[in-house]
C-alpha cells in the first residue's frame, strides 16, 4: 500500500491472532482489542482438528506449521461412534504419518499464535462497544469506557455476538434448537477408565434419535464430554445450572435408557455443567461492502459445530491479512478478501447445517444412526475394538 493502514482487530481468538501474525510478518503494524483482562482469565475450550486444507494453510501462512505440528496429536483423528446400548458402530483411524486434521487444545494454540505476536500486539481488558463507518472511508472504534479511536480498517475477529458486525448487517444469531452441555474430566486413564475405554486417543460419539453423547480426549489426560439434545432454548426452565445435583437428574431423565456405561458419563464428571445453547446465523449471511470495517470466523459466519468454524477463523484471519499486504488499498483488499470469504461461507455453513440435522434429526427413532456417506472414507469397525464397560 501507498501509505501505511492502521488496523484494529476485535478479537484475540484464533483468526483474529493469525491476521495480526500475518500482518506483522510482513511490516503492517496492527493493535487487537479484547475483552478479557489476560490471557489465562478463562478456559478457551476443548480440541480443534486442524484441516490440511483450511487452517493448516492459516498457519503456514503465519510461519507457524512446524510449531503446530510439535503441539498437536496426530493420534487424536481417532473416531469411535457407538449406539445407544454403547454397541460400536465404526472405528475410525488414521493412518501412520497421517496429518490432515491432527488435533490440538484450543488454549496451546492461543498460546503460540499470541507467543508469535510483538510485545504489545494485545490490549487486554479492552472490550468494545461498537463500530461506526465514517463518510472518508475509515472508521471509529467505541470502547466501552466512552473513549474512541479512528482506523482505516477495524476487523470483526469477535465471535458469535460480535459488536462489530452491526456496523455491516442486522443479522442476528437464532438458536438452532440444540443444545450442549459440556462436563469434565481429569486424569481419565487413572481415575476415569471407562470413559478412557469409550474415548479412546481421539473422539467418540453415541447417538440415537435427536440426542447424542460426545467425548473428546484433550491434552494431558483431560476429557471433555457433551450431552447434546434437541428442545427448547429454557429447557432448564425451574432449574437452577448451578446445581449440579438437579442438572445431572434431568439430564440422566433425557437419556433414560442408555446404556450404564455411557449414563456413567453424566454421573461421574468432575466440577459442574456448562450449558451451551447452538446459535447460528442466517445462510447466506451476506452484507453490501463497507469501507473500513469487514468480519471474520464466527462474527462472519457462525454456524453450527461440524469441525469447520475455527478452520474458517484461521483461514478467513490469513486472507484477509494477505489481501491487506496484496493490494493497494484498503478497499481493494476487502473486495478481494470478501468475494471468496462470504461465499465459502456460506458453503460452509449449509453443510454445517445439513450436518446437524443428520447427527440431531427431529426424532427420537433409534434408526436415526450414523450414515455412511457423511464419513466416505472411513474404515469398517476395528474386529477386535476396546470394551466400552
């Protein structure tokens, strides 16, 4: 560019981090504004299969790919899917010097993409209000202590209720209908075997109908389970989520049935619940190009989780950065960047969508099972899997 854009980036989650990587790399200083007051100030969630073809472009992009590929868990590609009377259904695993969608904690890949960054990059504890356009072409950022600054570009890296994306479009996210409530567990092999068993190196899932149990083995020996159902948004109505007791009856109530093994997974985690109501916006979510202001990831296209959402972050953060270096203006970069991001997209989230509506379709009928065709490439179960009690 002829002159030197000064960028904000709303965001210090995955995609916002590897635009501000990619942007310094090549010279372009960036300032990232979010809200928590540390780095360490809460949990950044359970695992991320990183895609050969979307984030692991991303962190090639960001000079990062060996650094990742010395944090993350090849192994953990492992799929287990299992039915209601934890019967296995398929054993899926990859091959040895498979790396297409290796597995790595939210929290190690935060760290090392904030690690890339100058001192300085991140204000902490910063958390914005709002966005407005303004009539040359750049914007003013609002922060929520009444002060204000002006940027030539300020990017939406901040996730499902972004406060940038107002600037761009009215669209709000609407619940799907489903519903996750996540639990814990630590030091699983030791103190958990039959959720060690059931997990294995990577993921399980138990499924039938409208309501499915996760598992996903994270780093260190830490599980994280998701009891995921479909009803209503309050269907903790009379219900205090603090109380884990009353919390763990009702749920034990929407999986009565099940097999032992797996209503152990609700009985024994450690710590309480988490509910996780599935929000998504409108497909296609589009707006009219508007100068100085643009989204990414979640804040762009949130959708539901199908194993695409921080891919996308990823790359979406990479492009964007690239378009910035690329052209000569700002505007030139957002036509460049918004024409394949908002598309893919879209893409993106219709599949996600579909998804859903397979894994969780509107039905209790144990024949709701898992289809083939959403997993083409799998192998047939292993003959000789671990037990599942």
């Amino acid at each position: 560019m002829s002159t030197t854009p000064r960028i904000a980036i709303v965001g210090a989650g995955p995609g916002g981090l590897v635009c501000a990587r990619v942007l310094q790399q090549h010279g372009v200083p960036v300032t990232v504004f979010e809200r928590d007051t540390d780095p360490d100030s809460r949990s950044q969630g359970g695992s991320l299969d990183i895609h050969d073809d979307t984030g692991q472009v991303a962190l090639r992009a960001a000079g990062l790919f060996e650094q990742f590929l010395a944090l993350s868990r090849p192994e953990g590609q492992e799929w287990r899917m299992y039915d209601r009377h934890a019967a296995l259904i398929r054993h899926d695993k990859a091959d040895d010097g498979d790396l297409s969608r290796p597995e790595i904690d939210r929290g190690q890949l935060r760290a090392l993409l904030l690690d890339s960054l100058a001192p300085g990059t991140v204000r902490w504890g910063r958390p914005v209000e709002s966005v407005t356009p303004l009539p040359d072409g750049t914007a003013r950022l609002h922060h929520q202590d009444g002060t204000a600054e002006e940027f030539d570009l300020v990017v939406g890296a901040d996730g499902a209720w972004s406060r940038v994306r107002p600037a761009l479009s009215a669209a709000r996210p609407a619940y799907t209908g489903v519903t996750m409530v996540e639990a814990l567990y630590d030091d699983v092999d030791h103190r958990h075997p039959g959720i060690a068993r059931l997990v294995g190196r990577g993921t399980m899932s138990a499924k039938a109908g409208s309501r499915t149990i996760f598992l996903q083995r994270n780093s260190n020996g830490h599980v994280r389970a998701y009891a995921s159902f479909r009803g209503p948004e309050d269907w903790h109505a009379g219900l205090d989520l603090a109380d884990t007791e009353a919390v763990r009856a009702r749920l034990l109530g929407l999986f009565e049935g099940w097999d032992e093994s797996l209503l152990d997974i609700l009985r024994n985690n450690e710590g309480g619940f988490v509910n996780r109501p599935q929000f998504v916006l409108p497909v296609p979510h589009t707006w009219q190009r508007v100068p100085g202001v643009t989204l990414l990831g979640d804040a762009a296209h949130l959708m539901p989780p199908a194993g695409v959402g921080a891919n996308l972050a990823l790359l979406d953060g990479a492009e964007l950065a690239q378009a910035v270096v690329g052209h000569a203006t700002v505007d030139e970069a957002l036509h460049a960047y918004e024409s394949v991001m908002l598309p893919r997209g879209a893409d993106n989230a219709e599949f996600a969508q579909q998804m859903l509506a397979t894994l969780l379709p509107e039905t209790d009928s144990d024949d709701a099972l898992f289809p083939d065709d959403l997993w083409p490439d799998a192998t047939d179960a292993d003959p000789d899997p671990a037990p599942a009690g």
